[in-house]
C-alpha cells in the first residue's frame, strides 16, 4: 500500500450533453444527441425515458452545482464543452460568445473554489449539420470542425485550463456507434466504422499539436474507455481471443500517441476483412510528431473474451456489455463478478489490474476520469437517498488506489461518474450515478431541486481524509 499523495485530483466527472440541459438557447444549435432519447439518426427506439432537452439543467444552476462539489471537497471537477454551444453547425467562422461566456463562468466559479478543471473537448455530441455529411467517417469535414473547435476553446482558455482530454471513449464510439453517436446501424466494425477511427485519430493528433502551440504548459490527453480483457479459461485459443480483444477495445485508441503507429494486429485485421481505411502518408509522421502527457480513461468493469464461436447465441449489450468481432473474439461473462442492477459486471481488482497494464504498456500519469454504479435511487419523504450500494461499489474501487500507487503506476486523480445525477447515454435519468440527486424523473421536471446522497457525505470524508477513511 503507498499513500495517496495530497496533490491527487479527487473530484468526480459530467459530459454537456448529459447534464445541461439549455438545449436551444443563447445561440446553442442541435447535436446529435438532442433531438429525440433515440437521437436523430437512430432507429434505436427507446420508450418511457428522457430526452436531453432538460437534463439535470446545470445550464441554470451551475453556480449551485460547484459550490455543492465544493462542499465535498473536490480538487478537480471534469466535464466536457457543448460543441453546439459553440459552434452550433460546426461551420461558422466565429465562435458563438454566449457558449463561451457559459463555460468561462463555470471554470471562474471553480477556479474560485480551487477546483482544477479537468476539460473533456469532446463528448458524444457533435453538430447534426456536421453528421449529416458523414460525421468522422468524412475527414475533409469533420476533422478541421473538430480542430477549429479545439483551436478556439485552447486560445479562449489557455490562462485558465491546465488538463484538456481531446475525445471521450473514442473506442465506444466506433464500436457502439448505434448506442453512443445515435447512428442507425447497429454494431458495426467495417471501413466506414475504422474510417471514423482514423480520421478522429488525426484530429486528435494535430489538437494536439495547436496545444503545444498555444499553451505549452497545459497538459493534454485521450479519454479512451479502458478495461483489461480476461480470457474466459486458459485454453490458448482463449488468451488469443482476449490479446485480440484488447487490440480492438482498448490499445489502438492510445497506440497512436504513444508509439507512434496502429499495430499488426490491427492492420492486419482491416485486411482479412478487407477494410479500405484510408491513411495518408503524411499521416504517420503526424502520429510520430505528437506525444501525449497523461491517459484519461474510464473503467466501469473488466471484460473477459473467449475464442470465436460460429453462430454464438450471446447477446450483444451496451458499451459496458460484451460484444463480437468474427474470428478474433467473442464476448463472455465472467463467472466470478457480480453485476450491477443494469448488468454491468463490477470488478474492483480489474480496476487495479488495468491500470497497471496501461502503466505497462505506456509509462505515463494516468486519471480516473469515469467510474461509478448506475441506479434507481429513491428519495425518502424526509429528504434522503440512502445510496449503500453505490458507497459499496465506489468503496472497493477507491481502496485499489494505494494498492495502484504501490505498483507503481502513476495515477494522479480519481473522477468517478457521476458528479450529479445526469441523463444516462441510452437509459434515461433513473439510471442515476451523481453524489447529488436531482429532483425530477423521466416524464416530470419537478422542482429540479438537488439534494445530498449518503455518498455525498462519505465521499466528503473520504476526500477530507486523503482517501485513508472509506468507512
Ligand atoms: C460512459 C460515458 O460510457 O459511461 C458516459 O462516457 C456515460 O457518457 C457513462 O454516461 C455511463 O453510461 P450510461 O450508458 O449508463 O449512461
């Protein structure tokens, strides 16, 4: 066990879309997300949940919201930037001052209270406009929109921002595009699919190459959804399954910044299934000029693979679940893990065990930017939601860190899901993570009034303790 040291970044995470509500107003134009609870290209149809009109509708009641994280006592808060907000089509040439006046409030208000912003530029929600011709399938659109977008937040925040993550879970996206970007096919992993992957890997690359333009002290990063991948039993087939899996899941999504190239495996992959991608020479250079300065990830649970299976009968879940790829891996449950209440598998020593194989694979700082159990809270006639089940969870994944520290793995802040009650990706607002409940469900707004969870109070103490009292 090592101590958590006392500059470690405890605070907890958000994404715009998800928390802010505010959806057309001073200027903000629509994103992909906000249309419908199914998106506006989907066929996925969800019944009884919400749309992400309102949200949690921190877009009125930030200055509320910082001073409750304040009062937990949180060294870092990280949340992502609207790009509708600020440019509402992607196209404009100017940025829209009423979305940057929002977040330069809200990071004032945390600089205030001495909370570093941890700033996630990119979400889930792009412009529909910029969907519409493609979305990242379309480079010659989407990747100097992105970089446009990621221009202006650097010289519009560079005296205030010290950590920026360049994309949430590019790796989510690509593969559960249909759950995640709202796009009308299913699962699909084909050229349009890798495509995607490579261009918003080369928009990546050149943000960050502005970065060190701009602001050569800030630090900057991908936020990739990481989770070690087990074999299902020691047949070898198994292992090779699960050595496939991480490929596919997890390490390509950082490889690039780090070493500077995809590997075999994944090129080798696109060829036997005869994917076009297409990467231009000057492309790997790109990759080779850039270096990042810490991985951002999120970790709800590990993942566990077998060999391939013809005609398999497992189903294909959400972003958390399993998933296919003919001929490399097929998903499996681990019999060993519980599962949430939404079938998400929890596996506190995966947490470790996937730090320690990014600390591995890559050397650098890494931060918890996501991590959490989703759940139907119920607020009590007095005021109260006793949340055991989410302190249980957090608990176990918290007591890994000094455990991480003595592997030696840098990890330097812990950013769980969710700072407040937000609208889940595809399952509505009963699907709560945050610390604080908000008053509202799926069909009613309410008074939208906030109040503190019993994990409000324990994890108060547990930032106050430097992480040691978790009782
Ligand atoms: C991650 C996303 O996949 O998991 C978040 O970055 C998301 O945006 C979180 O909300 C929890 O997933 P869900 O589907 O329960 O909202």
């Amino acid at each position: 066990m090592k101590k958590i040291p006392s500059n470690f970044l405890w605070g907890a995470s958000t994404s715009a879309y998800q928390v802010e509500g505010g959806w057309n107003i001073d200027g903000k134009g629509p994103s992909v997300q906000d249309v419908s609870n199914g998106g506006f290209l989907s066929d996925l149809k969800v019944g009884g949940i919400t749309d992400f009109k309102v949200c949690a509708d921190h877009y009125h009641h930030w200055k509320e919201d910082v001073a409750l994280m304040a009062e937990m006592g949180f060294k870092s808060y990280r949340f992502s930037i609207n790009w509708t907000r600020i440019y509402p089509t992607g196209f404009e040439d100017k940025p829209n001052s009423k979305g940057l006046e929002f977040y330069h409030n809200l990071i004032d208000e945390l600089l205030k209270h001495e909370i570093e912003p941890l700033v996630t530029i990119h979400h889930f929600d792009a412009p529909i406009v910029l969907e519409e011709k493609g979305g990242w399938a379309n480079r010659e659109v989407m990747v100097p929109a992105y970089l446009k977008f990621a221009k202006t937040l650097f010289l519009e925040f560079k005296d205030k921002i010290n950590y920026w993550q360049t994309i949430n879970e590019l790796n989510m996206v690509i593969l559960f595009s249909h759950v995640l970007r709202k796009q009308k096919k299913g699962h699909d992993t084909g050229t349009e699919s890798y495509q995607s992957f490579h261009n918003a890997n080369v928009a990546q690359a050149l943000a960050i190459k502005e970065l060190r333009k701009i602001s050569p002290s800030a630090k900057i990063g991908p936020a990739p959804n990481i989770s070690l991948v087990y074999p299902k039993t020691c047949a070898p087939s198994d292992v090779l399954a699960a050595d496939n899996a991480n490929v596919l899941r997890n390490w390509s999504y950082i490889d690039p910044f780090v070493k500077g190239y995809y590997s075999e495996i994944l090129i080798e992959y696109w060829k036997a299934n005869n994917y076009q991608v297409v990467i231009l020479p000057e492309d790997e250079e790109l990759f080779k000029s850039v270096s990042i300065d810490f991985i951002a990830f999120n970790y709800y649970n590990s993942t566990t693979a077998q060999a391939p299976i013809k005609d398999s009968e497992y189903k294909v879940g959400d972003q958390e679940m399993g998933f296919n790829i003919e001929n490399m891996f097929q998903s499996a449950d681990n019999k060993y893990l519980e599962k949430t209440p939404y079938g998400w598998q929890i596996d506190p020593i995966g947490f470790r065990l996937t730090s320690r194989a990014l600390h591995d694979r890559y050397n650098l700082p890494i931060i918890i930017t996501e991590n959490g159990l989703g759940a139907k809270d119920v607020l009590t006639s007095d005021g109260k939601i006793h949340d055991d089940y989410r302190i249980a969870y957090l608990r176990d994944h918290i007591a890994q860190i000094p455990l991480i520290l003595a592997d030696g793995v840098k990890l330097i802040g812990y950013n769980p899901w969710s700072a407040i009650d937000l609208v889940s990706t595809h399952q509505g607002i009963s699907k709560r993570y945050g610390f604080i409940y908000v008053n509202r469900d799926e069909d009613d707004l309410k008074d939208l009034k906030r109040y503190r969870k019993d994990s409000f109070y324990w994890y108060k103490k547990v930032i106050a303790s430097g992480g040691e009292d978790l009782k």
